[in-house]
C-alpha cells in the first residue's frame, strides 16, 4: 500500500514517469482499458499535437495516455506497444546524453501542449523509450494500486551492456539481489519520503530488499523468441478475476506466473500491446 498524502508525485530527472500506448483504434482501446481497469478518459490539455491524446484517470488521478499513432508518410507497422517515459529536467541536454552514449534520437524534443515536452529515443539495443520533461502534467499519479502503472521492466538481449547505457545516461544503480536485478536512482527514496509518501521507509522496513525505495524498475534478460522492450506493469487486486475480464473483453492470455510475491499474468489486448497484470500476494512462509 502506498502512504496518503496531499502532495502530488514528482519525478526526479532519471526515474520512468509516465507510460502510454499509440493504438490504430483509440475508442477500442479505451474501451478494453476502461473496462479492465477501471479508467476513465479526458482528452489531453491543449497545444501542439495533443488533439488525439487521452489521458486515462483513476480515482481522478493521471493514470496513463492513449494517444492516436503520429500521422507520417510511412505508415507505423506492427502492434501497439506500451511506451515508457523517463522524467528529464532539460530535455536537450538529456537527448544529447542519449546520443554521446550510443543511443539514438528519432523524435523530438517536441511541444506535448502544456503538459511538457518530449522525445523519442532508442537505446544501443534497439530499445524504444522516451523522454519526459514535465510542465504541466508532472507524470503518473494514480501508482503502486489496484488499476494503476506498478513497474515498467527492462527486458534486454544482453543486460550489463543495456545496464551501462542507461547507467550512463541516467545515473542508475543496478543491483543483483540473486532473484531479479533491480535498477534504481540513489535518492529517490529520499526524494519520495520528502514528497508524496513520508512513510516509505517505514512501510517497507524489514519486508523489501535493500535499496527498494529507490527502486524504479527491473532488469531482465529476454526469453526465447522475445523481442527486447520496455515491459509494462499494472496492478490488479486480482489475478484470476482479471484474467477472465481481459478474455471477455477480447485479450489474450500469453501466461502466468506465481512467485513468493505477486500472482501474475502476460496479457495482450486486441490490438496487440503486451502488458502484466500484478497483484500483490506474498507467501505467509
């Protein structure tokens, strides 16, 4: 569970922010999402190239974004993908970052509206990310709770390469703690103890691994015949009673999984996005 507090959450420069999908029908992926997790959709505020954006609210907190695919003379193949913003204090500077380190700029850094400014980047690995510098919309608020973003994972060809890029780029510290690989940014804990969650620390005494409030993520390596990406994450308070809701309203079950701490499931909606589905279910022993 997350502490209440009346302060809105921020995101210090190198900590994912913000998550969004661009699928090829936005009315049908509002309407799985909604029916899935409990969103409801406003569009997005106004400015430059927002007029398709919706952003997805839970408990009248900034969720997520559907936004319509960028209109260009190339027309975007494949599925829609889940995309993972990283929040960036100066966007230009960030992307030079990215490009001094053998990444690559492909868009941007562009006007989002008022809500901040963004870029599209790929890392060594071929990996899609993006670039977040919060004006308005500061990024995910509705966390960490049953409908809400949880994580987004970096599933990479080889990690340590991929952990060095983004260590590089971003300041992160890559821990091994023997069962997953966990990446976080020294100080965000602290940041978040400040902010909007002063009981961090006590909640998770004794029960998290070491470092865990600085957490933003996990690292891990692709499995057989998985394409290298951003992996996104919800929570659910229920597994299997999402499972059967996803099915109903036309996804996939690829998957589940059952750990000392979560009961899991890899979904893909109709339209092709990957996501996981998490609830939060620790072993007694």
């Amino acid at each position: 569970m997350v502490a209440a507090s009346n302060e809105p959450r921020t995101y210090p420069e190198g900590v994912t922010s913000w998550i969004d999908i661009e699928p090829t029908d936005v009315e049908a992926a509002m309407a799985f999402y909604g029916g899935l997790l409990g969103w409801t959709f406003s569009h997005a505020e106004p400015g430059a190239d927002t007029a398709g954006y919706r952003v997805a609210r839970l408990g009248g907190l900034d969720a997520a974004g559907i936004g319509s695919r960028p209109d260009s003379a190339t027309p975007v193949e494949g599925p829609a993908s889940w995309n993972t913003y990283i929040a960036v204090d100066d966007a230009d500077i960030v992307a030079a970052q990215v490009r001094a380190a053998g990444g690559q700029v492909v868009d941007g850094p562009s006007v989002a509206g008022d809500a901040g400014r963004s870029a599209s980047c790929i890392d060594p690995a071929g990996v899609a990310f993006r670039l977040w510098e919060a004006h308005l919309r500061l990024g995910a608020q509705a966390v960490n709770t049953p409908g809400g973003w949880n994580f987004s994972d970096l599933h990479a060809v080889d990690p340590p390469v991929s952990a060095a890029f983004y260590s590089e780029v971003f300041g992160w510290a890559v821990d091994d703690l023997g069962f997953a690989t966990m990446l976080r940014l020294p100080g965000y804990g602290d940041h978040l103890q400040a902010t909007s969650d002063p009981e961090i620390y006590t909640r998770q005494a004794g029960v998290a691994p070491p470092g865990f409030p600085d957490a933003i993520g996990w690292l891990a390596p692709v499995s057989p015949g998985e394409a290298p990406h951003w992996h996104v994450a919800f929570t659910v308070a229920d597994r299997d009673w999402t499972v059967a809701e996803a099915q109903r309203l036309g996804g996939e079950i690829l998957g589940r999984d059952d750990t000392d701490w979560t009961r899991d499931a890899l979904i893909r909606d109709p339209q092709g996005g990957l996501f996981t589905a998490s609830q939060f279910a620790p072993s007694s022993g």
